[in-house]
C-alpha cells in the first residue's frame, strides 16, 4: 500500500471510532466510566518532529511538547502496526489525545499515534529505464527495496490502467513520483507513487499518402515531412484512400509520440471554378472557343448535358462562363449566359382579363405567332397588373379563365414587354392567394360567443396594408380554423394564405415575419 496517506484524516477517523465502540456506564456513586477511563475527545490531536524519544515519553519542538505513548496504538509508516520503537528523532508523528484537560508541562496522554517519515527527497518525472531493482527518473538511479511501497495506476487500457501493486507493474514512460532516502551512496525508494497517463488531444495530419502498410501508414504533408501512423482493429477509414491520395487523418499520440490513427479520411476533391466573360469564337457539341476579353485570349470550353446555356448564344455573342478547371488545366463549362439575357421569371396573380383573339389570324411561319394578352393583376390587389403576351409556343394548363390564379412563367424583351413561356391555373375550389403585408389593424372579435357549430366561425377581422407602401389594404377574415403562429400584433410584417371567396379573403394562416 503507499504510504502517502492523509493521517490526520485516519486518526480522526479511527477517534470516532474508537468512541463509538466504547460503552458508557453508570459508576459507583453515579459516577460515569467516562471518569474512571478518559475516552478520546474529537478534535484533541497533536503532530510534529519528533526530536527525542526517552522511554514512551516522545518529546516534540525541543522537549517543550510532549507526549505519553504507554498506552498509544501505534501505527508505523506502512500501515502496520508499529512499537515505540519505530519512532525516532526526525520523524513525523500524528496522535490522538485521551483528554483535553491536561496539567501545565504535563506529558500529553495518547490513544493513538501514526508514523510519518519525510523523505529527504522526492522525483517526479517519467521512468527513463528499468533495471532488476531500479528504475531511472531525471538520470537518477533509484533502487527499491522489500520495504518501497508501490501504488498508482500504469499502462493505459480501455478500462483506464493497471493498477500498480508491485515494482514489476511499472513500465518505461510511466510517469511516476519517488520519495527517496540516501543509503550510503544510493538513493533508496520508499515509496513509487505511479500516475496515469494524461490524455494527449488527438491530433490532424492532412497530407498525401505515400505509403500503406499492414499496420501503418506513411503521409506526406504540404511541407514534405513524412508522418508514420499507425492503424488498428478500431481504425475507421472512409472513402477507400489509396496512394496518391489526399487524406485527413485523426491520431492519438501515446508517451513515446508515436501515432495511431482513430480515422483516416480520403479528402473532398475540390474543383475549382472560373468566371470569365468574352465573345463565342467557334461552337462544336463538345467544346466552345470563348476569347476571354480580360485576359485577352482564346479559352477553349468544353461543353456536356450538365452544361446549362441560357439566351440561346451564337458565334459572335458575348457571353459570361461559369466553368471547373481539373489539374491538367481544362475548363468545363457549368453556364453559358448570353450577354444582355434576362432569365425567365415567374408571376403569381389573378387573370383579370383577356383580349380578343387577334386578327387576322397568325400565319404559320415565323414562330411564335402572337395570339392575345393577358392581363394579370396582384392577387390581393397590391401593385400593378402586368400585361403579358400569349403566343402558339405558351403551354396553357388547366384551362384558367377570368378571376383565376395563375402561375405565368414570363420572358421580358429589352423593352420590357412580357411574353408568357406558360400559365397553369392554380388551385382547386377557392382561389388561394398569398398576402405578405403590415398589420395595420385589428378589430375586437364578435360580442356573442362564437357556437360551437358550424365551424368555421369568424372571430375578426385584421387589416393588412403593403410591405412598401404601395396599393389598397386588404381586409382578412380571421376564423376558428384560422393558424396563427409568431404572435403577430400592429405593425408586424405577416405571410397570410387566404381563400379568395365571394365575400372577400378569409385567412387560412397568419405567419409572424
């Protein structure tokens, strides 16, 4: 057992003990036992050097403290039980006293003693070598003997450690603290307390893999040294890395600073991606060639089925690339924009009217062929209408007729005409319409308490004004069904989704922005 214990703690310990077990009876008279025999009182303790011993009598501070072992337990500094014998000058002692009361310059009577030697030194550091009965901490060779005590724990395991009983439980690295004695010319352990490991932050490696072994792999890192890490059972690695590869490595370090990977990752490949704008020189099914106009060159860009061209370029057309560069240095074209090209865009509203069919009727070439226009308003009113030309090539779905909603998908021209790519009616039954706006007021719910059927049942009704400014307010029938999330209150910006009924908007939901 080490020997490094906390004795005042044990002493005090042992006093209640002690107290505990002793029975207390009435004497002659009425007397307590107590008076006849003093029990330990709790909290009456004395330590110190001792300086001299003469007979039981152990003298502390010069003889200007003493105490009367006669009838003491002793125990010596391994724990076992000791005689007067083992306490002499120099050593520290721990003792219980029998009373609190004692005559002036009287020996101090003790229940209990314990022995402490005080090392005349003590290492602290990591075994640097063993030997058959020594061990080697910062150069010092320290040998052990039958009485060096040992505890501790040694060789990390997934349970935590071995613990430490015996000199043969103490490993090279182990770091370790000695308390020593001079034995002649040695130092001589009198107790090897051994320390478990502290745990190292796992370290990245992030480099190449030059080599893959059985039980270890060897990567080089971007400034060319060479880490050697080794792998296990536990080892995850992800992506089938091979030589060449670029790989992420997570590693545990032990106390020799050898490496041991928890993972090994192969690296994302990261593409780059160019922008650069120019004018078509050539157009083949698999390669562009594009004169960059910054850099004043002809860049060749091959094109697949990934490649998205918009505004339908031509040779001579200035366009705008967005293209990847692999290692050898070509391009690959993700967009091809037309200069000046407007994509198209999308318009949600209410048809609020169509005109006529337009006379005379279209001839078959060039196409498309204008039909009519379409007039689409806001579907809560809010903002302009927008005019949109119709034409053979507009993909017209659900047969939408006035006072419908409908999603146009619209290209505008450079003089900001739209032309419609498609409409398609939207919803089934009542029209659903989005409002987003500001909560411009709210009225008081209805004064007769709402019935419990039919459902739904108006509760009140809430003002909803246009997010910037510009159009009528919309009124908005709030109901039993009516989901409000958010809290909304005045002057909160809202998402409402209503049904456009004959009566007016009635909410479906009210979203706080």
């Amino acid at each position: 057992m080490i020997r490094k214990i906390t004795l005042a703690t044990l002493l005090l310990a042992c006093t209640f003990a002690q107290a505990r077990t002793r029975s207390v009876s009435t004497g002659p008279g009425g007397a307590s036992d107590a008076a006849l025999f003093p029990i330990a009182v709790p909290g009456t303790t004395v330590s110190g050097n001792v300086t001299a011993v003469n007979g039981t009598i152990i003298s502390l501070a010069g003889g200007l403290v003493t105490i009367d072992a006669a009838s003491a337990k002793i125990t010596d500094d391994h724990g076992s039980a000791g005689t007067i014998a083992s306490i002499t000058p120099g050593v520290m002692v721990f003792a219980v006293l029998d009373a609190s009361t004692v005559a002036a310059n009287a020996a101090l009577p003790a229940s209990m003693i314990a022995v402490a030697r005080v090392p005349q030194v003590m290492l602290s550091g990591p075994v640097q070598a063993i030997g058959s009965n020594t061990l080697t901490v910062l150069g010092r060779t320290i040998a052990v003997d039958a009485n060096t005590s040992f505890g501790g724990l040694s060789s990390p395991t997934p349970l935590g450690g071995v613990r430490v009983k015996t000199f043969a439980d103490i490993a090279v690295n182990d770091m370790v603290q000695v308390q020593a004695n001079a034995a002649g010319n040695i130092l001589l352990a009198t107790s090897v307390l051994v320390f478990p490991p502290v745990p190292k932050s796992p370290t990245v490696i992030h480099g190449t893999v030059k080599s893959i072994g059985p039980d270890a792999w060897v990567i080089t890192d971007h400034a060319g040294k060479d880490w050697t890490v080794a792998i296990n059972a536990q080892t995850k690695i992800i992506g089938d890395p091979r030589v060449g590869d670029t790989v992420d490595i997570l590693a545990n370090t032990d106390n020799a600073n050898q490496y041991t990977a928890v993972s090994i990752m192969k690296s994302p490949t990261v593409t780059p991606i160019v922008f650069f704008s120019g004018e078509v020189k050539s157009m083949s099914s698999s390669s562009w060639v594009i004169h960059d106009s910054h850099a004043n060159k002809d860049v060749t860009v091959g094109v697949n089925a990934q490649t998205k061209i918009s505004g339908n370029p031509q040779v001579n057309d200035g366009v705008q690339v967005t293209a990847t560069v692999d290692a050898t240095g070509n391009f690959t074209a993700l967009t091809i924009i037309k200069l000046g090209f407007v994509p198209p865009f999308t318009i949600r509203g209410i048809v609020k009217a169509i005109s006529p069919r337009e006379f005379p009727p279209c001839a078959a070439p060039p196409f498309p062929c204008p039909i009519n226009k379409w007039t689409i308003g806001p579907a809560v009113g809010l903002g302009p209408d927008v005019l949109v030309q119709v034409t053979t090539e507009t993909k017209i779905s659900g047969d939408p007729q006035i006072g419908d909603s409908v999603e146009v998908t619209a290209s505008i021209d450079a003089a900001g005409s739209f032309t419609a790519i498609s409409i398609v009616k939207l919803g089934i039954g009542p029209t659903t319409v989005t409002i987003r706006g500001i909560v411009n007021a709210m009225s008081p719910p209805p004064m007769l308490p709402c019935p419990a059927s039919p459902l739904p049942c108006n509760l009140s009704t809430w003002t909803i004004g246009p997010a910037v400014g510009m159009g009528p307010d919309v009124l908005v029938q709030l109901t039993t069904q009516t989901k409000i999330s958010g809290n909304p209150q005045l002057h909160d910006l809202v998402e409402v989704i209503a049904q456009h009924a004959s009566a007016g908007y009635v909410a479906i939901s009210i979203v706080k922005q």
